[in-house]
C-alpha cells in the first residue's frame, strides 16, 4: 500500500512507529516546519522529523500544506493517513488518494471537534474518550466515521496522562481501520451534527483560573490543563502581581470562603470558588521552581488574589 502520512503532534509517534516496524511503510512524512522555542528563540523540529529522518523517510514541511499537493498527488498514493497535523486540508486535496483519506482524532466524534479535545473531554467530567478513524471532509473533524475505540478516563485523569494513553491506542485503531478498508468492510457512518461540540486551540492565557466558576469544574480543568496550558493565580505580593502556577491533584472541598478568598492552614492553600473551594497542595511561583504550597507559604503572609471580575458558575 502506497501510503503518505501527515502528523505533527506527539500524539501520532506510536502511530508512525508501527508504521515503520509493521508497515506500511510511509512514502513520506508531511509535517509542520520547525518552530522557535524559548527565550532565544532556537527553532526545533517536530519529534516526528526526527524519527523519519533516522528512518530514512522523506520530510516535507511546508508552511502551508496546499503547496505540496503537487508533489504528494505525483506519488499516486493508495491511502492518506493524517493526524493532529494542525491544517485543514484544502478541497482539491481530498481527492488525492485512490482509497482513501482518513483522519485519526483524539475523541468519540462527533463530541469534541478541534484542537483542544483531549483537555476539552476532561475538562467536561465525560466518562470515555477515545479515538476516531473517519473520512477526511472540508469541514472540520466532520467526516464520516470508519471506526473508533473507547477508554474509561480515570478519577484522576490529566491532559498529559489522557494524551499519552490515547497515543498509545492509535496504531490499534489504524490497523483495524487499514484492515477493513484493504476487505472492503469499512462502514461509513454520518455523524450527528446536533451532538457535536468544539474545542478550540488553547493559548497559555486559557489557564488563568476564573474563581467564581464551580470547585468541581475548576477540578477537572486543572487536571485537564496539566501540563498544557497548565493553570495560574495571580497573586499580589509588595503590590505586585505574579502568576502562581497551580498543579493537580486539587481537592473539592466544602467552604464558606468567598469566590478568590484565601485561607492559609495546615501548609495548605485554600481557596473560596463560585460554589465550593478548592486545597491547593503543589504551586510554581513565577521564575522559581514548582514547591509544596507548605513552603511556598513559608515566611509568607496570606496572600491576597486577584479574582477575574466575570465568569460562570459552574
């Protein structure tokens, strides 16, 4: 099978490796361009530039994934496999394979669209998440299905933790879905559009922590936001506020404390939400290292947060 994979996100490495262990074996990796990392602005590849140039694959990175349509639709591939590349393919590319083209996304479609998914099925307190294998369409994560697989989330489930499993499940799914296209018994299910939600990309403004939200709800964002965007207070020391990173596990607790109220016992940070409050037990202040909230507290007195002045509780 002549095969072209399009991936850029970590998520697809287990995807690419039982590729290049079990095949088939891609014609090419289509990936995003390198990006500047860091204070000094360093550009770094993609992890899975890397791995196809050590396995002696082709890397195309294109700023835009429309100008090498010329090239990918010369290779006369069989099958186009893509996933979290972060572009939507354009119309005239949807016809470039024989079979077809399918898109591996990292949730039970049609609930959760987009690129924030994975944080977005946490953040909703859902019960599964999983992966879809559908037909690439011009709108977004709208395809028809093929195929899907479904895990549990646990109690305390994060976003990096939920990454790393669903990455894991993917070369399960592809091989399923590869081996019932290659049969001819890949069924192809519309999705309900009026079930569908949309997770958009999420940007390190997204984790400020909004108090008068619902504890329960700031809970599973926190987790759900761990490591990215990861989740911050403001707090004012000397008049000047700092961000104050927040890390789960996070406990729900019963309080009379005010939506942003603070109170300080025990080595612990608790503070009042929307309903509800939340025991804070690990934090990073900005430019220090991550800390106990015990020492983080220590020689300090309560500090005074900032409350967003709007939000729904939730």
């Amino acid at each position: 099978m002549r095969l072209i994979f399009i991936a850029t996100g970590d998520i697809a490495l287990p995807t690419f490796r039982q590729m290049l262990e079990r095949g088939p074996r891609p014609l090419v990796l289509v990936t995003q361009p390198d990006k500047p990392v860091g204070r000094h602005q360093t550009l770094l590849p993609p992890t899975l530039k890397l791995e196809a140039i050590k396995a002696n694959i082709p890397v195309l990175q294109p700023a835009v994934i429309g100008e090498v349509a010329g090239a990918l639709a010369a290779m006369d591939p069989d099958l186009i496999v893509v996933m979290a590349y972060g572009q939507i393919l354009r119309q005239d590319m949807l016809t470039l394979a024989r079979t077809a083209i399918i898109n591996l996304h990292a949730s039970l479609l049609p609930r959760h669209r987009g690129a924030s998914c994975i944080q977005a099925a946490i953040a909703a307190g859902d019960a599964e998440s999983g992966i879809t294998a559908m037909h690439v369409s011009r709108e977004l994560d709208a395809g028809d299905v093929i195929h899907a697989k479904s895990i549990r989330l646990a109690a305390d489930e994060t976003g990096g933790s939920l990454h790393d499993r669903l990455a894991d499940l993917a070369p399960e799914l592809l091989a399923d879905t590869l081996q019932r296209l290659a049969t001819g018994t890949a069924k192809r299910s519309p999705q309900d559009a009026s079930l569908a939600t949309y997770a958009p990309k999420l940007e390190r403004a997204d984790g400020s922590i909004d108090w008068t939200l619902g504890a329960t709800a700031l809970e599973r964002r926190i987790r759900a936001y761990d490591p990215w965007p990861g989740t911050f207070m403001v707090v004012r020391e000397a008049a000047q506020p700092r961000r104050l990173k927040v890390f789960p596990p996070v406990e729900v607790c019963e309080s009379q404390l005010r939506a942003g109220e603070v109170a300080v016992a025990d080595g612990t940070l608790t503070v009042g939400c929307g309903t509800g409050a939340l025991r804070i037990h690990a934090v990073q202040p900005e430019g220090a290292r991550r800390m106990r909230a015990a020492d983080y507290l220590r020689g300090r007195q309560s500090p005074m947060f900032t409350v967003p002045a709007s939000g729904n509780k939730q």
